[in-house]
C-alpha cells in the first residue's frame, strides 16, 4: 500500500485543487483529506457520509462542588488563570493540563475527555473517503490527524485498494508531521514567489529530517518563470525530484465553483495536461515505488 502526501509550506498553492484532479485520475484509493483545521477538499467532492464519528482529543477540569472544601489550592497552582472566585473552573481558560486535578487535596477535581471534533468515512465519485473536521478553537489537531490517517489505511486493507492519496495540511507545524509520517512519499506543491521559495525549502527539510521522499511540483509558475527556475534549481540541490510546471489558469478556480476537478470541467486545458504529466511522472519515479523507512510516530 503507497500513500502520497501533498504538501505545501503555506495556505493558497492550489494544494486541494491538484489532490481533487490527482483522484479523478487515480485508481483502487482512498482519498484522506489531513487539512483538519481548514478542511475544504470535501467542497469539490461531495461526499456522501456514511459514518460520523467523535473524536475526543483533550481533557477539560470540572470542580465537584459536593467535594470542594474552597482551600483555594487550585488557584495556586493553575498558571492560566481559569479558576474563578466561585470555585468553578472557566472552560475557555482552562488548558487541560491537569495540574489542579493532580494537586488537589481533596480530590474534589473531575477530568473528563472533551469532544473537540468529528471525523468521517464517506463516499465520492471517485473512490472512499476519510476526513474531519476540528470544533473551533479545538487543539490536538495533530492527534486528529494521526487518527484519520489510520482509519484510511484500515480503509484500504479492507477493501484491497493500494494507493492513499492525503491532502495534508500547509506549514510544517504538528499536523503536518502527523500527515507525513511513514508516508511512501510527499509532493510539494509550490508558487513561484519568494515566498513559495523559503516554505518549499522548509517543508523539503522537514521530509528529509523523517527520511521520506519529497517531490515538487510548481503551481501558475508562469506568473514568475524567474522563480519558479529558482525553486527547481534549489529542488535539485536539494535532491527532491521536479515533477513538472503548471500555468495559471482561470479554469481552475472556475471548476471549484461548480465543485468539479479541472479534468471534469476542463479536460482539454493546458492545465489539465500539465497535471496529468505530472501525475504520471509521479507514478513512474522511484521515490514513489519504494517503501519509506518507518519513523517512530509520536503522536
């Protein structure tokens, strides 16, 4: 089973809409949607829920108040100030840490699991899908992450399909570490700026600090063909594998408005065969076609 990561150092590459034309070209896959603080890839496809499931990814303190002697040792140690003058515990302050719970006297201090979101299993068009969806302001994204990318590979298994393709997350923060990990590869998608530049270069460092195979592919280089020479030069200094060039197109943002992929609302564009060359050059490279070495996942 090969897994391909598509990555991007920040938001707005054009990361989602390659994933959607990558899966109305592949086959036997599940699609992962990893972006779980911004999910959109689900605005393109459609899906059809069949599960919802919650995810409870943090912990919230409550006071007993039936156990409460109001020593006031609470106040003392709880360092984010979420412990009221009543003795009740304010939930938009409290961070979860615990530490009131393990230092109370009086064992008067509940800790129970919070729901901090949801996650799905659903159908597309194209193939089963595994996503999520983080409440606002909810944490443990990267835990969210790890869980749904798991339940994509049970997906898999059961049903003998041997490709997952993940949109992951922008950055190079928790999420996308959770979204990379033992991964067969990653593709960057990149812009032709200077700042497409420094986060391709980061997210390129983060894939070989976990020792998985990293490629790029340069999203409307035509705005800037000067940068998008620089990107590919520093790809190849880099040893990351250049998968091809797109150009900007209208056609891409006019298909994401009728929620469809470039190859089902414009199949003819320059565009669409760029991203198709890329896809193929994608299944024939070697990075893609041999295993990562396994990295030990800490969330």
């Amino acid at each position: 089973m090969r897994e391909l990561v598509i990555l991007s150092g920040k938001g707005g590459t054009g990361k989602t809409s390659i994933t959607a034309a990558f899966a109305s070209l592949a086959k036997n896959m599940v699609l992962c949607d990893a972006d779980v603080d911004a999910a959109d890839l689900h605005l393109i496809l459609n899906p059809d829920f069949k599960e919802t499931m919650e995810f409870k990814g943090g912990h919230e303190a409550v006071i007993n108040p039936d156990l409460c002697t109001q020593c006031g040792r609470c106040m003392e140690v709880c360092r984010f100030g979420a412990v009221r003058d009543s003795f009740e515990i304010d939930p938009i302050d409290c961070e979860g840490c615990g530490v009131c719970v393990d230092l109370c006297p009086e064992h008067a201090i509940d800790f129970p699991q919070t729901v901090s979101g949801q996650w799905y299993i659903s159908d597309t068009r194209f193939g089963p899908m595994v996503h999520a969806r983080l409440g606002i302001a909810q944490e443990n994204s990267g835990k969210l992450v790890s869980l749904i990318r798991t339940e994509a590979k049970k997906l898999a298994a059961k049903n003998n399909l041997d490709l997952i393709l993940t949109d992951g997350p922008p950055g190079i923060g928790c999420p996308v570490i959770a979204s990379m990990g033992q991964a067969t590869a990653i593709l960057i998608v990149a812009e032709p700026t200077v700042s497409g530049l420094h986060d391709m270069e980061r997210v390129g460092r983060l894939s070989k600090h976990f020792n998985i195979p990293a490629m790029v592919c340069i999203n409307k280089y035509d705005l800037n063909p000067d940068q998008a020479q620089k990107i590919e030069d520093l790809a190849q200094k880099a040893d990351i594998a250049v998968t091809g060039r797109i150009n900007f197109d209208p056609a891409f943002t006019e298909a994401m408005i009728q929620t469809k992929t470039i190859f089902e609302y414009n199949p003819g564009s320059q565009a669409a065969k760029e991203v198709r060359q890329i896809w193929d050059r994608v299944l024939s490279l070697p990075v893609f076609n041999t295993p990562a070495t396994p990295i030990l996942n800490h969330l």
